[in-house]
C-alpha cells in the first residue's frame, strides 16, 4: 500500500508542476552538491601498517582492502616478472589449496581478489571472522604453485606469440616503450627471452622483497566501529613483522622535443594502427584536475567526443577512436586508444589523412573555446560516472587513499562536483594549452611499409624512424618485389603438395582432431568429398558445439545457438568455392581475383604474399618462398566493431597417400587463440553422401 500511496503523491506532484512552470523558460541547474560520506578515521599498528576506517551503518557488506605503496626495481632481462607475480599471488596458500581457498569463500559468499599491489575481500558482517582469516592468510602466507605458475608462463608466451597478429596491441607496446623509455617501468618490453628468465624462485622473492606492513595501507569501509577495527586489524595483521623495503629510483621520462613519427612495419594490413602520445606532468590533485578531465572528455572521452564525430562520423576512416590523459604519482600520459585496448585503427588508405584530422582536432582544443553545450554535456556525464562510482566501497577505499598518499584535503572528494561544476570554458583552454602537446609527441604508426614515406611531412627532423615489435630501432625494411605471377604462385603450392595428380586421385577424406582453446580441448571432425561437399563438427563428449555441413545444394549450420539452412549469399558461397583440397585450383574460375603482393619477412623467412579478392571478400594467403607450402592466411570481414581479420599459421606439413597436410595450426580471432591438432586423416573412405546433410 505504502508504494501505491507513494506513486499517487509523485503523479500529484508532477500534475502540478506541469500546470505552474513556464515551458518557454528553461529551469536553472541546481547548484552542485557536496557528496556525503563519513571521513576515514586512521590509526598505525606498531609495525608501520597505516589503517583507515570509513563507517557506513548503511550497508551489510563490509570491505577489507590492502595496497602496498612501494615503487619496484626496473625488471630489466626478467621484464613480466611482476604481472607474473600478480597472476599466481593469492591463487593458494600454505594452508589451503587452491580448491579449498575457492570453497571457503565461496562457502561465506564472499568476493575475494589479490594482485602484485594487495588484495582485498567482501564480505557479510556476520562472517567478518572467516572472511579476514581468509584475506589475512592469502596476503601473509601465500603459496607458489609450480602448477600456477606455469600455466601463466605459457597464457603470456601465446599471447607474445600471437602479438604480431594484431597491430593495435603492437602499437601500443611500441608507443608505450618510446613514450616512458625502456628504463623506467611501463615502458618495458615483455619478450619470450625475458618470460624465458623468470622462475618461480623470482616470484617468491618478489613477495619477500616487497610484501611489508610499514609500506601498506589496510582500508576498512562498511559498518565497522573504530574500536572494533582495532581489534580486527590488530589481530589479522599485528604479528605481520615491517622490514627495509628498498625505494626505486627513476628517471622521469620526457616528451620528445619535436613531432617524431615512429613507424612499425605490417605488410598487407587493411588498417593501420595510430597513437599520438607523450609523457606529461599530471597527477591526482593537480589544481586543474577536473579541467583536464573535462577537456580530454570533450575531445575523446566518448562516442560523442570529437574525435569520434570527425573520424567516425563525418570521414569514415575509423570505427571507434578514443583519447585519455591518465593520471599518475610520478608522470602522467596522453594517449589515443580504439577504446578496447589498442590503439586506434583507419583504413591503411586513409592512414595520413586520418593523422591530419587527428592533429586538426588537437589544435583546435588548444586554440578555439569548446562550446558551453560541450561543457555542460561534459559536466554531466562525468558528474554522473563519479555519483555512480560512490556505490562501490572500492570507490571509497580509494578515496581514503589518495588523500593520505598525495596529501589531499580531507573535504577532497566531498567537494568533486563543486570544483566540476565551477569549470568554465576559459579553463578547458587553458588545461588544453598546458596538457594537449601535439608538437612534442611520439607518432607511432603500425601499418604497412607502402605507406610509410606519406607520413614524412609529419616528421618535424623530416625523418621516418622504424621500430621492430619490442620497440627496437631498425633500418627501414626492404620492400621486395615478387618476380613471380600468382598462377606461378599457385604452381609451386600445388607441386609442394604433391602434385595435381595426387591431389586429383583424392575423392574424398575424413580428418579427426582437437582444437584447445583457453584450456578447453574440443573434438574436430572435418570431411571433404568430392564436387564440393563439406563437413565440420566440433564437439564436447556427446555435446555438439557446432556443425557446418554442405551438400553441393543446402548449407546447413546447426550448434548451441540454433539452426540455420542457406542455399545463397555469402557463406554458402564461401563454403562452396572452397570445399575443395585445394581450392587454390579453381581460384580463377571460381570467379576470384589474384594480386601478388610481394615477398615479406614471415618469422624469419621470405614469404610470398597472395592477395585473394572477390566482391567483399579478402584473403590475404602467404606462401614460402623456399618450399611453396602455404604457411598463413588472413581473412578480413566486417563485424559491427569494424574490420577484424582472423589469423592462421599452418605448420607440420605430412604426407598421406602422396599428398601433404598440415597436422597443426593455429588461429587468432580478435585475440583469441585456438590451437588445431590433426591426429588422423583417411584417404577415399567412400563417404556416405548421408554425412554431410
């Protein structure tokens, strides 16, 4: 009845309100409010361990978080050391094992986290016992399993191995090394050499080295009186023993004196990859902090920033494109991001024109006012993230944080929507003039060598300079002209095979075998037969995942999501040109049109590149130069993110009945990795045409 009564009153309210207020006159913005929450109340345990308390009578959730305030040695030839640490740290303990850790929290429903810097864990206040026991434990007696530790050496050297696939993430590798230097920690290089040199010796070390009370804050939020904090952190964490922990030196990097283009070379790509970036003194408390906000907001923050508009919107040369000014203790960065991740993409085409509109907009912040409107959106939306972010205790606890560790106020965040709100274009130009930087910043473009003199015009020492993936300077790669046709191409290939004859004597095959992917092994059954009929099933015991089958009439697709039957368009197509052994055979009556790229370095040796096209499809195909055996494919295709390519090596080339088959790939598919491994192929079984309906 209560909610009844209430609804009534909020209709009866808005009745009058419609009838009394002038619509012709827009209603004043209310003046910013301060945010109300309690101060943190802080008190040190004998051993150096900072502890605050923010009561919150209002929430059964109480949270417990630790963070170490120490700055790591450079890691040098173990580069990866501490994001390694981080992964295995708090997966078990020398009490619970990794099995016994996750039922215990799970068991008092708790959410439980741990990484290189401390852990934090939340939980009801009624397991307030359990649940410190817990994070006490993972924090004071962890454990480093060899098991653990091995698993995340292996996810990093796949994810090292396929980093060439994917030219945003090797931008932003290269940009992030050139932007802090190799000498100071985010711009190191992770290699498989560096992985190689890390041991699980190093990791326990780390945590020996680094792990302290005297350099830790341990934040309590939640409905916790401070006599009862006390106790608790006096209990869990008072027998914690402080040390010397050692306090790494840098030196703070600076921005380049003029405009330099850095160029890492991708043959063949359709996109080409752009950062704009350059370290910059910005850090949290900085007396323009929120103009800074507000100003990088209206110039990338968003899908209604400016870049976005001008790119996206009104050029068509990129799919999403995103700027960030982050803050930091020691130095902060400008940057320019596709917002997941990487840096942002255009068409390799548009590569110098999408640069130009790129360094237009960062001018025009600097030199012309925003608009009030953009100001006032500005306002709004990042107003908004802040009151939302007040519902995480994380929030909170980062809160009591910042203003110990950078010497805030204490009303500092109370009073975040008053300094937003007092904001006014004058100071988003003048934020705009100090941090906006385009003539003392590292352009670094990932993209293909064809493209990279256009850029010269750009370079203010009129100098292209070349980096390879690990940021390593290099001389500029030579482009190597393929004196070969693609029907010549497609020779060798067929030849490397066995020949068209033995190929030809191929009525029909069956291969078995898996595909691992994240952990999971995944049965695969692929079959061919003769004009053109196809079938692929993936499988989980007796579960199918999915099955592509094709007939010579109807495609069929059937799994967990659903079935489908096509008899046209674009995947019945590409099914029924290329169910073949060799499809590369009928590549020119299938109507495809062939263009030799050139001659590229593919992990070491040369490589013929074959650019396949039909109406919107494009297969870029790489054969050894040496052998003639394909040795790669990237397919391109539109998805509503924008162009996304699907990566396959194919290696360990055997032969069956005269002809030869790759027993192994590997394919990465937006940075997903999947491993196929034949164990079995069968030559002219005579194949039920009943297989592939």
């Amino acid at each position: 009845m209560r909610k009844i009564y209430g609804l009534l009153a909020l209709l009866f309210c808005t009745l009058t309100v419609n009838a009394q207020v002038d619509r012709s006159v827009r209603p004043a913005a209310e003046p910013a409010r301060e945010i109300k929450f309690n101060d943190a109340q802080q008190f040190t345990l004998p051993n150096g361990l900072k502890v605050f308390l923010v009561e919150d009578k209002k929430t059964p959730i109480v949270y417990y978080s630790l963070a170490l305030d120490v700055k790591p040695a450079l890691e040098k030839d173990k580069a990866g050391l501490s994001e390694a640490f981080g992964d295995v740290f708090g997966k078990e303990t020398k009490k619970r094992s990794k099995e016994q850790l996750n039922k215990d929290v799970d068991l008092i429903a708790a959410q439980l986290s741990s990484h290189q810097g401390g852990g934090s864990i939340a939980f009801l206040k009624k397991y307030e016992a359990q649940a410190l026991d817990i994070l006490s434990d993972v924090l004071l007696n962890p454990a480093f399993s060899q098991t653990e530790f091995d698993l995340t050496m292996e996810k990093y050297r796949t994810a090292l191995s396929a980093l060439g696939d994917d030219g945003g993430q090797v931008n932003q590798r290269v940009s992030a090394a050139l932007t802090y230097g190799k000498n100071y920690p985010q711009g190191e290089v992770e290699t498989l050499a560096t992985l190689a040199n890390i041991t699980l010796t190093d990791l326990e070390n780390y945590y020996k080295k680094y792990f302290a009370p005297n350099v830790s804050r341990l934040v309590i939020v939640g409905d916790v009186s401070l006599s009862e904090a006390k106790i608790a952190a006096e209990k869990y964490f008072g027998k914690w023993k402080k040390k010397n922990v050692p306090e790494a030196k840098y030196v703070i990097p600076s921005a380049p004196k003029h405009t330099t283009v850095a160029y890492v070379n991708k043959q063949g790509v359709v996109q080409a990859s752009i950062d704009v970036s350059y370290p910059v003194n910005f850090s949290i408390g900085a007396p323009d902090y929120e103009a800074a906000r507000l100003m990088t907001y209206i110039l990338g923050g968003s899908g209604t920033a400016r870049f976005f508009k001008n790119l996206r919107e009104t050029h068509s040369y990129t799919y999403g494109i995103y700027s960030s000014l982050d803050a930091d203790e020691l130095t902060g960065r400008f940057s320019i991001n596709d917002g997941r991740g990487g840096a942002a993409s255009v068409k390799t085409a548009a590569t110098d024109s999408a640069i130009f509109e790129i360094y237009s907009e960062l001018n025009k912040i600097i030199n012309e006012q925003v608009s009030e409107q953009e100001l006032k959106d500005a306002k709004a939306y990042i107003a908004g993230s802040f009151s939302r972010s007040l519902e995480n205790s994380g929030t909170i606890a980062s809160f009591a944080i910042n203003i110990d560790k950078y010497k805030l106020p204490k009303d500092y965040y109370k009073n975040y929507l008053k300094r937003l709100e007092a904001v006014s274009v004058a100071d988003i130009q003048a934020a705009a003039k100090k941090y906006i930087r385009p003539e003392n910043a590292w352009l670094v473009v990932t993209g293909d060598i064809a493209f990279a003199e256009k850029l010269l015009p750009l370079a203010d020492d009129k100098t292209v300079h070349y980096y390879d993936y690990d940021a390593n300077p290099v001389e500029a790669p030579e482009v190597k002209k393929a004196d070969v046709t693609a029907e010549e191409i497609i020779d060798a290939y067929l030849k490397a095979l066995g020949g068209v004859q033995a190929i030809d004597a191929i009525n029909d095959y069956e291969l078995s075998g898996s595909v691992n992917m994240m952990g999971q092994t995944i049965s695969m059954t692929q079959a061919l037969k003769k004009p053109n009929y196809y079938l692929t099933s993936l499988s989980m015991g007796e579960m199918v995942i999915q099955k592509i089958a094709f007939d010579g009439t109807t495609l069929r697709m059937s799994g967990m999501n659903g079935d489908q039957e096509l008899t046209e368009g674009k995947e019945y197509e590409s099914i029924k040109n290329e169910s073949a052994v060799a499809p590369e055979q009928n590549y020119i009556k299938n109507g495809y049109t062939l263009e030799v790229g050139g001659i590229e370095n593919l992990n070491g040796f040369d490589a013929y590149v074959l650019k396949i096209s039909k109406e919107d499809s494009k297969v870029v195909s790489y054969f050894d130069k040496e052998t003639g055996l394909k040795v790669r494919t990237v397919i391109t295709s539109e998805t509503p993110m924008g162009e996304q390519q699907i990566v396959t090596d194919f290696s360990d080339y055997r032969e069956v009945n005269g002809v030869r088959f790759p027993f192994a790939s590997k394919q990465n598919m937006g940075g997903m990795i999947m491993n196929f491994e034949t164990k079995s192929i069968e030559i002219n079984k005579g194949l039920d045409d009943s297989l592939f309906k």
